[in-house]
C-alpha cells in the first residue's frame, strides 16, 4: 500500500511540475512580446 501511495505522490509532483513549467514559459513569452512605448518630455531647471 505504502508504494502506491508513493507512485501517487510523485505522479502528483510530475503533473505540477509541468504545470508550473508551462505557465512559467507562458508568463515569460508574453513579457518578451510585450510592446514598451514611452512617448513625453523631459525638462530640468536650473541644473547644476
């Protein structure tokens, strides 16, 4: 009994290890495709 409940258990940390893995390579590729634009002016005053 005590084996299955171990096979169980390390199924259970390979399924979310994937998980994780694929939402992590998700995450990461909408930040890399992600668009940066930064439209403005600067001004400074009396620098010194």
């Amino acid at each position: 009994m005590s084996k299955n409940k171990f096979i169980r258990k390390k199924e259970h940390t390979i399924k979310s290890a994937i998980i994780n893995i694929i939402l992590l390579l998700g995450i990461g590729y909408a930040l890399i495709q992600q668009d940066l634009n930064i439209n403005g002016t600067a001004n400074l005053n009396n620098p010194t």
